[in-house]
C-alpha cells in the first residue's frame, strides 16, 4: 500500500533537527509583526506575534497530495531538511485604477525556507513567509522541475492556532455551494467546531488593547478557495479547508481532489493573509489583499469609468409611464432619470436575452435581446444623454458564449456586464473568474460579479473588476428582515475588508423594524434604516460601480424637486484616492473618510442604538467648508448645514437609531 505523501515539515522533519529548537524569525519594517518558523522534535509550526505578543502559538502547515489511497500510515519521522534559508527586503508599490485607493506602497521582509527531501514525490519544497508593517502571509512554492506534471492536491494543511479564546466574527457558510452571503455574526474561538465552514474574512480580537486581526486569502490561481474550521483536535483555532473539485472521483473513496496541478513547471499555492491592525477599525485602511495579488495584467485602462447606475431589479421597473417591465420605453425612462440626476449608467437586469434564466439553459442566446428590448435604440438614447448601459448574465449561459458574446457587446457599446449565479470557489469556478476577466478586458468590457465568491485581489490584477457582490445586501429587505442596522457596521468591519461589495444601496423608502414586517414587499421594498443612513453607505461601502436602487420616482417629492439627500447622491464618487478610518467598532458604530481629489467625504452609521459621536478632523490639511447631512426629526428627513472648519477643528453627529450622516469637506478659498 502507497502512503500519502505529506508535505509537512512540522511532521516530516523530527530527525533532521536536534532536540533543542531552532526559530527562524522574520520581522515587520517596524519590528511590531513577527512571523516565525519553529522546529525540533518536539515543537514545529509557524507562529505570529505583534509587539510581542503571541497571537499564534507554533501551527502546523504543509500540503498533503493524494496517491489514491483511503488510509495512509501516519507519515513518520523520515522528512524535508532546511537546506537554505534567504531573508530579503522589499515594497509592494503600485497604483489602482479604481478601488478604496490610487496608491499603494507596502513595505515588508521576506524569508523563504526551502526544504529537500531527495526521495520524495516533492523533493523540494520552499515556505514563503513575508511580514509587513500590518500583518503577515505565507504560501508554499514548488520550484520548478521538482514535481509531477499531474500533481493531485488533496489538502492544505495550514491552520492558526490561537493564543487565547479571542472573540471573532465571521460568516459560517456549513456548505461549500452557496452565494457568499450572510451574517457576520459573533463567536468565541471556544465554540468553533470542526464541521464549520467560515468564509473570509474571520475578524478576531486579540485582548492585547484592541489588536484585532483578519484571516484571508490572496492571489489564487488554479487553485481553489478556502475556508476555515475549527481545529480536528479541539483546539482554539482555525484549520483551511480548500473547496472540492465537481470531478474529484479518484477511485478512492475517502480521498476527495481539491486541485489538479502541472507542478512539473514550478507552482505556488495563494498567500494566506492574517491582517493585523491597533483596532479593528485600522484593518479597513489595510491594502494586504491587494499588495500580495497578481500585477495588473493589461496597461490601457483609460476605458475602465466607475460611476453610479440606476437599477431595475430592486424596484421591479417602476418608473412612471404606461406599462413599466423588460421593455424599450422602460429603459429609455430609466436613461432619462440618470440623465436627470446625473448618474452613469443603467442596468438591464436578467430577462432582456433570448431564453434569459437563473438556471443553466443550452437553448438561450445572450447575443439576442428578445423582441420586446430594443437594445441597440435604448444603447443609441442612451448615449445621446450620456449614460452607458450595462447588462446582467447568467453565468453558464456566458461560458456557452464568451468570445461570441463579448465582441458583440464590444460592437453594440456595451459598457459592462454583471455575471450571476456562480455560487462556488473550486479550482475550475477560480479559473473561470481569469478566464472571464482576462477576455473581458479584452474587448474593454467591465464586470461586476454576482454569487460572487469573496474577494481576493482580482481588483489589482484585472481593474476591469469593478466590483462584486458575496454580501447579504439591499435586496433581502425584498423578502427578510435580516438587513438590520447592526448587519450594516458589522459589514464594515468584516467583508468589507476584503475588496468592493455590491451591497446596492440607495433606498429611500424607511420604516423602523418594528413597522417594517407590516411594510415588507417585493416591488418598491423598505428599508429599516434612516435616510442619513441610506447616504451614509456610499461612503462606507466601497464599490466603482455603485447602484441607486430605488425606482426613479422615489427620489422625487409631490412638486417634481428632488427628495431630501439626493443632492448627495448626485455629488458622491464611486472610486476613492484615500481612505481612513475615523472611529467606531465592529458591534457599535463605523465612521470612515475617503477623499477623492481634494475633496474629503465623510459617512457615518450606527446600531439600533443613537449616539452622538465628534469627528476629529486631523486629516484635512487647511481651511475646508463642510457640509452636513444628518438624521432629521423623522428616518425620512434630514438636518443640513454648513461651516468652515480646519484640521484642529471637530465636527459633532447626532445619530438616530439606526441612522447616520455624512459630511462634504472642500478646500475653502
């Protein structure tokens, strides 16, 4: 009977080492982040502390490749060696297009451990481990010509084991096939079972002040994504679980794939990412995801606009003509309103192609819009108002047809397109992601991604990825009452972290919770929250495309002038040069200031609790006129006003119960 091979040093390498253990060390920039290698025989793992304090006590790590057996032997002490160990600086520097900034700069020390084992399936095996100034990662790499053309992957062997019984938040999927979406609800690492299934990000507190890090993932390429367990030996902690391939029939019945890899020319598995911040606030400014992704593949981005678009789906084509729906004269009203109000985009949501379904349909044509959808006279209106159209399509029925598809859209001048329904992150759907934003860019084509596994830094490498859903958004108060304040800063503080959310904001219709299950509908839906609320999310929130959700005649009062906050609405970016955490905290409240250009805006939203909050503003560099949305006397009115204000100046919010504001801070002449 063959053994599975397991490449894990921890496990593999007892005899190599004396009995005294040896720790190899890699330091932040700043010396606050330490990422260490343990081994001897009886300790090995990889560790992490900040300002000297332990977060992860020594934790296995290594990949186990299968070889068709149920049940190997327990891999005993015969292992890789340490054969070199290389410590270099760097920088990850680089711009972004679009996103929560233009520029990042990340500097970090890296230490790279290769490890030989002559005999084995790998012989050689390297651990990366880089540390920068907010948080550390690790990945391994098969060098070149030391593994086989047909390597079958069936685990990942990287866990965390806690230093303590931290208090976490996270999203426990329990299934691999899902849409990414839930609550970010609270734990203790004590409750964490070996059946669970959380999704990036999970966010922990430490109890050292208010340390506070996040688990993730980036760079992932023909390989599947991850999610995290707790420990099979009941430890506190986290293991990685990798998502099964569809095809992971191996003639063996408890040896399930996960990934199928070409090692024979040199791989690398993705980075794993512990964000690591003062607060957890700090880790919304963190930029590690991004720094430790792909480089941009493809130089002209010129093309690429974030903005604003006026939706269909939320509001169910509610605009105020004869006969609203999936038709020409609905979506000429819908390009007249962002006309109107200065949006731009409109998006066609699904039914506009032939045989347009949620499902899988061999029988539909997304390169033919049905009868009743004039596309190319909506496309030429609109244009002729200065509004773009984007599109939405299923997934599968886009895989039958993407280059087909594309270069019609291209011709047609379709701006972008939002893909639906993928609801997985094996190792064939990870591939499909490049795949499909690598042609779309191509043919100059934006993409939004909807059942959208959660992000892993396919923004740096494809900018044309403007943006994607895996949040529990606006469009549940259609049906639930699960979008509650509290969802919302929780949000901030959780799947935030990771890249653009597509939450669809913009509801202007509010009702308290207690009045909202009297008021919940599928058309023109409610929100539970305030308007200051409502404006508050496009600055919490990022996303270069961002909806405005409500039915056009929403934003409009009985005189035909526009509703309270829409002035905001119409002055809000989509794409930021700046972002900076103010105050706030993951089960409270977030205020967060994103500049763009020299303009600051500032968005603030709480719990089901008001509060009055002051708002130091240190960032500003001289004079600035502010101008403040605040909650009104009622959750459909808002308070304004204005001042001129310095950088030693505050600024004070009161904030109704599930409410919030917003501030628009310009330089003063």
């Amino acid at each position: 009977m063959k053994a599975a091979h397991l490449l894990a040093p921890l496990l593999m390498g007892i005899c190599a080492f004396s009995v005294k253990a040896e720790i190899i060390q890699t330091a932040s920039p700043d010396g606050r982040n330490v990422i260490g290698f343990t081994h001897s025989a009886d300790s090995n793992g990889i560790s992490v502390s900040r300002n000297g304090k332990t977060v992860f006590t020594p934790s296995p790590f290594g990949l186990m490749i299968s070889t068709d057996v149920p049940f190997g032997p327990k891999i005993g002490p015969e292992g890789h060696k340490v054969t070199q160990v290389t410590t270099t600086e760097g920088v990850d520097a680089f711009q972004l297009p679009v996103g929560k900034t233009t520029s990042v700069r990340a500097p970090y020390r890296e230490t790279v451990i290769t490890l030989q084992k002559d005999d084995a399936l790998i012989p050689t095996l390297q651990l990366v481990l880089r540390a920068y100034d907010d948080g550390v990662a690790l990945r391994y790499v098969i060098p070149s010509n030391s593994g086989p053309k047909d390597l079958k992957l069936q685990k990942e062997l990287t866990s965390f084991r806690f230093a303590a019984d931290f208090d976490c938040w996270g999203l426990n999927q329990g299934r691999f096939e899902n849409s990414f979406e839930g609550e970010h609800d609270p734990f203790k690492a004590s409750d964490l079972r070996a059946f669970h299934l959380y999704q990036s990000p999970v966010v922990c507190k430490t109890g050292e002040g208010d340390t506070t890090f996040a688990l993730a993932e980036s760079n992932v390429r023909n390989y599947p994504g991850a999610y995290y367990a707790g420990r099979e030996d009941g430890g506190l902690g986290l293991e990685v679980i990798l998502t099964p391939r569809k095809d992971n029939s191996t003639g063996a019945r408890f040896n399930t794939i996960t990934a199928k890899i070409d090692a024979s020319q040199g791989f690398a598995t993705p980075w794993r990412v512990v964000m690591i911040g003062d607060s957890a606030g700090k880790l919304i400014e963190n930029n590690l995801i991004t720094a430790l992704a792909e480089p941009q593949a493809f130089q002209d981005t010129s093309w690429i606009k974030p903005g604003l678009v006026a939706w269909d789906w939320w509001n169910g084509s509610q605009v105020d003509i004869p006969n609203p729906g999936m038709n020409t004269d609905t979506y000429k009203a819908f390009a007249d309103f962002a006309a109107d109000m200065g949006l731009d985009y409109i998006m066609l949501d699904e039914g506009w192609s032939i045989g347009s379904t949620v499902e899988a349909n061999t029988k539909a044509d997304i390169t033919k819009p049905k009868p009743e959808v004039d596309l190319t006279e909506i496309i030429r209106y609109a244009a002729d108002k200065g509004v773009r159209v984007w599109v939405w399509v299923q997934w599968e029925q886009l895989n039958n047809q993407m280059d087909e598809a594309l270069a019609a859209y291209e011709k047609w001048g379709i701006a972008g397109i939002k893909v639906d329904f993928m609801n997985r992150n094996d190792q064939d759907m990870v591939d499909y992601y490049h795949r499909l934003l690598s042609t779309a860019a191509k043919h100059r084509i934006m993409v939004n991604l909807h059942g959208a596994y959660p992000p892993n830094g396919l923004l740096r490498t494809y900018p044309n990825y403007v943006t994607q859903e895996g949040v529990l958004g606006a469009e549940n108060n259609k049906w639930s009452n699960r979008i509650t304040a509290q969802h919302n800063v929780r949000l901030a503080f959780t799947r935030g972290l990771l890249g653009p959310s597509d939450y669809t904001p913009g509801g202007f219709r509010h009702a308290t919770p207690e009045d909202f299950p009297q008021k919940m509908q599928f058309f023109n839906p409610y929100v539970m929250t305030t308007r200051g609320h409502a404006l508050a999310l496009y600055v919490i929130y990022d996303s270069p495309l961002q909806m405005v959700s409500d039915s056009p005649p929403t934003y409009k009062k009985a005189d035909g002038t526009w509703e309270d906050g829409v002035d905001f609405l119409q002055a809000v970016p989509a794409t930021w040069d700046e972002t900076r955490f103010i105050s706030g905290d993951i089960d409270d409240y977030v205020t967060i200031a994103r500049r763009k250009g020299d303009t600051w805006y500032v968005g603030a939203i709480t719990n089901d609790k008001g509060r009055n909050i002051t708002l130091p503003l240190s960032f500003l560099k001289g004079k600035h006129a502010a101008k403040v949305w605040a909650d009104g006397d009622t959750i459909s009115t808002l308070k304004t006003s204005e001042r001129k204000v310095n950088s030693s100046d505050r600024i004070s919010l009161t904030l109704a119960p599930n409410g919030g504001g917003v501030i628009v801070l310009k330089p003063a002449p």
